[in-house]
C-alpha cells in the first residue's frame, strides 16, 4: 500500500528518520492494523513534502477514521517532528464543525458513547420474565453458572438465560460466536459471565476476547465490592470496601510494537475524557450508597502526563461533590497501606492495571476470588461477574469451585433488573450458609463440594413455590 | 453562582439514570413520593437522588447543594420551594435562584383539553413558551426615596433572541402554524418594544409559521371567550405566569398541566403553574395528574419514550374517569386512589417482557 510504497523508495536512505503513527482507534480495527503506520522518511526531505506526504497518508486512511473520531499523534525522535496532527485539520466533515443552528435544548449527551446506542428498550414489567445473556466463560465458569441456574431454579426467580459458550482457548474461537454474544448482549443489556482466559502467546491478536467485549460495550466502570462475610474471619474483619476500576484503556489498550529488533513500546492511553467518565461514576456511585470518600490510586510521580491527567480529571470531577471527601494515594503506598489498614479507604479509583491489581488485593483480604463478586457498567449495559477473574483451571471437574461469588453477583444483577426481594433472598441464603459455617468450599476451608455449598443455599432460600 | 466552565459526563450507568429529585414544600414531596412509587412498579430505570431544601432557613447551602446536584445530574423534577415574603428583599426566591443560576431560559407549558374532564371551553390546545429569566424576575428593586421604590423590569435583546428561536423552532417541530407573541409595547415602547422586534427578526427565518402579536390585556380576553385561536405563544416572564395560570385554568385546573424548563445544558421539570399547595398538604386530596405528567416529560428527555407513552396512557385513562376525580375536578377521589388506579392501568395493559421475544 502506500506504505509499503515510502518505505521502499526512501528506505535505503541513511539515518532515516521513523515516524511512528499511532492511533488509538486505527488499531483497534482489524484492517487498519495490517496497513501499520510505520512510514521511514529521512530529514533530507524538505518540510512540504513531508507535510504532504502526511496529508495524504491520513486520506488514505480515512474510510476508517471517519468512524471513530480519536486524536492522532505524530511521534518522531527527532523534537522538530514531534507534531500532534488532530484530525479536524484534515477536514472530516461535518463531526466537528460548529453546532448545528439549533440545539435542543436540556440536551447534554446521554452516553459518550452515542454511536452505540441501540434502540430504547421496550418497558418492561414488575411481574414479566428477564432475559439475560449468560457466557460461562472458561475454567471453573460452566460449574459456577450451573450453580446460579440450580438457585434461581430452585428460587423461582422470573429470569430466563440466553447461553453462548465462548472461548479463546477451547476451539470455539470465532468472530461470528463474538459477533453473536454482542448482539445479544445489545438486546438484553444486562449479562452474566465468567472469565474467559487470555492465552498468553501472541497469536496475532493483541486484544483478547474480553478486552473487546469491553471496548464494544464500552464497559468502561468495573465496580468490586469486597465485603467481609460475617461468620468467616480473616485478618481483617469487617471490611467494606468498594472499588473502581477504568476498563477500557490505560495499559489495556493492546498497543505494542517493536521499533527495534530487542525493544518493545507497549503504549499506556490515558485520555481526558474516559479519566472523568470514570471519576464522575465513581463520585456518582459513592452519592448513589451515601459514601463518605473517594480515593483516587495513581502512579504520577513517575508518570506525571498520564496519571497526572488521571488526578487533574478526578480533582475536577470532585469539585462538583462537597460532600465526598476526595483523597489520592500512590499505588505502592496503597498496597502497603490495605494490607497494614485497609479501613482507612472506602471508595477507590484508579486506571486499569492499578485496577486489577488492587482488586485481587482486596479480594485475598476478605478470602480470596471466590468471594468477591463485581459487575461492569457501561451507559447502557451492565456485566455481572466475579471480582476477582481467574478461570481456576485446576478445579475443573473436581467440584471444589466456591460459587459464594457468582451467587451474590448474580443477586446483584437481580437488584439491578429491580427484582429486590429475588435479590435479597439470593444473598441472604448464601451469607446464612456461610454464617453457619457447616458447609464450606476448600478455599474457605472447608471439605464441602460445590454440590453441597448450592444444594445448602437453596435448602436455605425463604422462597417456597407452592 | 460560578458558571460550570465544562459539562461533566453524563449520569447513566448500565441503562439507569441519575435524575435529582427536590421534593418542595407543600404537596410536592406527597406527590413526588407517588412518582417514585410508580416508577418503581413501572421499572423505570430511573434513579433519584432526593435533595431537600428546608425553606425556613436563611442560609444558602441547601440551594447550592441542590444547583450542584442538578449540574451533575443533568436533569431534575421538583416540587415548589415555597417563598416567605416576611423576609427581606435580599432573600431571593429560591426557585427563581434554581431557574437564573441554570439558565433555564424556555419554560414550555402544554395546555391541552384531556378528554374525560369537563370545562368550560373545548379543543384547547396552545403551547405557551415563556421566557424564564429576566423580566420583571429579575429580583432588582430599590427604595431610592423612601416611600417610592423602583422596580427594574430588564429585557434584554440577546435573551428576547434566545427565546424567540426556541419558540418559532418548537412550532416547527411539532407543526404548529402560528406564534403569538404576547406584550405590551404599547405601554412599555422600549422593553416590550425590543421583545417584540426580535420576535420579528426571528420570524422571518420562518416563513411557513405565521407571527402575529397581540397586548396581554386583549390576550387574556380572548383566552377567555375563545381559547381555540391561539396556537403558540411567546412571552416574557410575568406575562407567561399569568397566561399560564389562565390556560391551566381553562383546560380542568392546576392540578392537571405539567411543565418543563429547559436551558441549553439543563431541564428541570415540575408542575405548570408552580403551587405550593400548603393547604391541601398531606391531606391526600391533591391531585397527582400535573405532578406524573411531568416525570412523564422527564422520561420523554431521557429519550425513554417507551415508558413515557405507557405512563401517560393509563394517567389519560384514568383521569377520564369521573369517580377517580379529586376535588379540584369536582370529585371525592382521592391522590393514593387515582395512583393505584394509573398502575392498575399499567399492570393490565403494559407489555410483558416475554412476550417481546
């Protein structure tokens, strides 16, 4: 292509200079990644042609531009190349000229992601059956789901699933099982899943299954709830955490390449906008359950641009919150602080990786990732899973998998279909078997199988169906 | 107040919105409650954060609070915030605080004869957009002698130009074919007189929608003895209190029109005529129609169309309904009756979830 073309006429030229284009929604189609941005021109080239060089690169790109609007940089060794080119001087029409001549009024963007809102969902009904999409995932996931279908069997709970076994590792990896989950997922807006693993060989495919998922979805909030169970000591007791994690950029954006045979740029994205989505949802959340602090996790003396934006968004965001405190705390000092006392927070923010590693540190203080259960949230969806994503390979098929997660997710997703007194019942049957005691998987443990924790829990639903 | 220099993200998360709720004095946080009940049986994904004021307090953090909340929100649906006029001029009311610190510049009050309630005069159906911030509300009076005080009523080109295009746009999509604008220039040659020349510059991007206008003590006359001639009107802010109140009275009474402002980021909805309603507080004998058609307005925003038809068809069906009428239609019914009748509507003729498979 006209890459290909640049780099085989000026490539023989000495010291040539590369000039790496990056765009983060570029990449992210399959298409414009196999035409990669890697462009060799050397400085004897004089400035005009090189600018229309560019120019013309960013027009042979713009069929795919053109759907997803994203910033462009120019990176180049040399400082005197170092432009950011946005794309609105290439004239893509009409997404950015001025407003139209009127606006109607009132009408802030409901989802920031606009160009994926479906159709409006048809009301539903206090006394109607709910679809929900269920993907099991791999690992242990079939067995958990297994044991929230027995308990809402068992509950007669008004929800009907919608299975899709999708796997990258299994041979079921296709793009049409992915396309199948995503519409289903669209119609029903509300899913349960489990973890699907990430091989860790490249296979040509940078973004997993659930890295896509998300950014399809946009499920940029994933909230952890981490909440000691009463009746099961820890070291620490009676915590009550919650944690909020950005999904679908920071060091996730699935942006690596080697420049240099030897040397590997793996791209962190922090972008202005998603770091005050995610604060305005955390800020949000905590309003919503009548929390008293929000605490912003960030690594900016080292990354002072990147999470440096993080903090100036969560900073802002916070202003328009007196009543929430609003705190901020290194990642390493906040690993060390939850482990020594982890009372002190309530609340927590932070970017992706952050994210994940804190929430499996909290998930370990309160007993581990069959405990945790946790949800992700985008404007219009909402994605019930564990807190802490392992596919726990090694127990499958021995029936020692603790579904204590899924369940009291899978009572979550209930109070968020508005079905409350299904939910309640669903978390107070677990936390009463876990309160006992008698019964207890082998993490918490116990000797109990998972057959025996389910068939405890539905022994102990309140709700008989006549 | 500062001015929000950026709009922050939107407040829906996994299909639910965020709407803050201000329950008011009087018969708002009764009625409010109703709403909320029903939107629970509904499963409106809808979420409210409730923000009291407490109207006897002099201090202004219940306010700000309140403005913070809607800023973050978006949206709100409020009941009256009642005004003591015991105290000093400097205590500004309060709702008029919400409405200039937003800038909710378009109040729009949909008067429309519902079948099933008899008045007086038949097939009205006028929308009237009101201009919402300045005028005679502009809370500027002073008392330079004493004995006389002078009272600043400020019209301004820029906000007469604002809500003219609102006006002459909102005809349009909805096709309606004739604006009236309501004045007194002949009185107020240079106030008025502004407010109607940029009605008329505004008119004439619109050729298709016929402008006329018309002084407001004719305005009401007409109101009075033939309602059905009028189509849209626009008017500054005190004018469009008392035609408002002379429509709502026209069409069953203010328990029955609900209305919305909206500004260029915000919208705020509540009843059409603003009634405390002290004396009818926690009597059960209000009347909730105003109050529901509003949340149906606010669903309507939230472009959650499917559950505001499906409101506003069994609040129609019930309000035609000459037993369930309360006591400002004539009736004995009482509020918790008529709410329990609008769900039962809901529950026999809503759609199932399943049956959309």
């Amino acid at each position: 292509m006209f890459c290909s073309a640049v780099q085989g006429e000026f490539g023989r030229l000495k010291r040539a200079e590369r000039f790496v284009l990056r765009s983060s929604a570029l990449l992210q189609t399959q298409k414009a990644r196999t035409c990669l941005s890697e462009v060799n021109l050397s400085n004897k080239i004089p400035n005009v042609f090189r600018s229309c060089l560019l120019s013309c690169f960013f027009l042979c790109f713009s069929p795919s531009l053109l759907t997803s609007y994203r910033y462009v940089t120019v990176v180049g060794k040399h400082p005197r190349y170092k432009i950011a080119v946005f794309l609105h001087i290439c004239g893509f029409g009409d997404r950015v000229s001025g407003p139209p001549r009127f606006q109607p009024l009132g009408a802030r963007a409901l989802s920031l992601t606009a160009a994926q809102s479906s159709a409006e969902a048809p009301p539903a009904r206090a006394d109607s059956t709910f679809k929900v999409t269920m993907v099991p995932g791999d690992g242990v996931g079939p067995e958990l789901m297994t044991a929230v279908k027995e308990v809402f069997k068992a509950g007669d709970v008004p929800v009907e699933f919608e299975e899709f076994h999708l796997s990258e590792v299994q041979n079921m990896a296709s793009e049409d099982k992915l396309d199948q989950v995503l519409t289903s997922m669209k119609g029903n807006r509300v899913a349960i899943k489990g973890k699907i693993h990430t091989p860790m060989e490249y296979k040509g495919e940078l973004a997993s299954y659930e890295m896509r998922l998300r950014r399809k979805l946009d499920l940029f909030a994933n909230v952890v709830h981490v909440n000691s169970l009463p009746g099961y000591n820890t070291r620490h007791n009676n915590l009550d955490l919650v944690i909020i994690r950005e999904q679908t950029e920071g060091e996730y954006s699935s942006l690596e390449h080697e420049s240099v045979k030897g040397v590997i740029e793996c791209l962190k994205i922090i972008t202005r906008e998603k770091s005050r989505r995610i604060a305005k949802f955390a800020f949000d959340y905590a309003t919503k359950k009548g929390r008293k602090k929000v605490t912003a996790v960030h690594k900016a003396n080292i990354m002072k641009l990147g999470d440096g934006l993080f903090l100036q968004s969560c900073a802002e965001i916070a202003e328009l919150y007196p009543k929430i405190k609003y705190e901020n705390i290194i990642i390493d000092n906040c690993c060390m602080q939850l482990v020594q006392n982890p009372y002190q927070f309530d609340v927590l923010v932070m970017p992706n990786l952050y994210g994940n590693i804190i929430d499996n540190l909290a998930a370990g203080l309160v007993g581990g990732a069959g405990v945790v259960p946790g949800e992700s949230y985008s404007a219009e969806y909402a994605v019930f899973e564990t807190g802490a994503r392992h596919p726990f390979a090694q127990a499958v098929g021995r029936n020692i998998a603790n579904p204590t997660a899924m369940l009291l997710s899978a009572a979550n997703m209930l109070r968020h279909l508005n079905l409350e007194y299904h939910s309640n019942m669903v978390s107070e049957a677990v936390k009463k078997v876990i309160k006992q005691g008698k019964v207890r998987t082998r993490d918490l443990g116990g000797y109990s199988t998972t057959s025996d924790f389910v068939r405890a829990v539905v022994a102990n639903l309140r709700y008989r169906p006549v | 107040y500062p001015p929000l220099t950026t709009i922050p993200p939107p407040a829906k998360y996994g299909g639910r919105h965020t709407v803050t709720l201000i329950p008011g004095d009087g018969i708002g946080p009764e009625l409010l409650t109703h709403v909320r009940e029903l939107f629970r049986f509904c499963c409106v994904p809808v979420d409210f954060e409730i923000v009291s004021i407490d109207s006897k307090s002099t201090s202004d953090d219940d306010m700000n609070n309140a403005i913070t909340a809607i800023r973050r929100n978006g949206v709100a649906l409020k009941g009256n915030i009642e005004t003591n006029h015991n105290l000093p001029p400097s205590h500004i009311s309060r709702n008029n605080i919400l409405r200039t610190s937003l800038d909710l510049y378009a109040n729009v009050i949909h008067c429309q004869t519902l079948p099933g309630v008899r008045t007086r005069h038949r097939d009205v159906d006028i929308i009237i957009i009101r201009e919402n911030t300045e005028g005679e509300y502009s809370s500027l009076e002073h008392e330079n002698v004493p004995g006389v005080v002078e009272c600043l009523k400020i019209i301004t080109r820029k906000k007469s130009l604002r809500i003219a295009e609102y006006a002459f746009n909102a005809a349009r999509q909805n096709g309606r074919r004739r604006v009236t604008a309501v004045h007194k220039a002949n009185i107020m040659k240079l106030g008025d007189g502004l407010f109607l020349q940029c009605c008329k510059e505004v008119a004439a991007g619109y050729p298709e929608i016929t402008f006329d206008s018309m002084i407001v003590d004719n305005t009401t006359m007409q109101l009075v003895s033939k309602p059905q001639q009028f189509d849209v009107m626009v008017m500054p802010n005190l004018y469009g209190s008392v035609i408002s109140n002379v429509c709502a009275g026209l069409v069953g009474g203010p328990g029955l029109v609900p209305g919305a402002n909206y500004g260029k980021d915000y919208a705020v909805f509540e009843t059409a005529t603003r009634n405390t309603g002290k004396s009818i507080a926690n009597k059960n004998i209000a009347n909730p129609t105003a109050t529901l058609l509003a949340s149906c307005l606010m669903l309507d925003h939230l472009r959650l169309h499917g559950y505001a038809s499906m409101i506003r068809k069994a609040i129609l069906a019930t309000v035609s309904e000459t037993r369930l009428h309360t006591a400002d239609l004539g009736g004995q019914g009482t509020t918790s009756e008529v709410v329990q009748s609008v769900m039962r509507e809901i529950e026999s003729k809503g759609p199932r979830t399943s049956e959309q498979i």
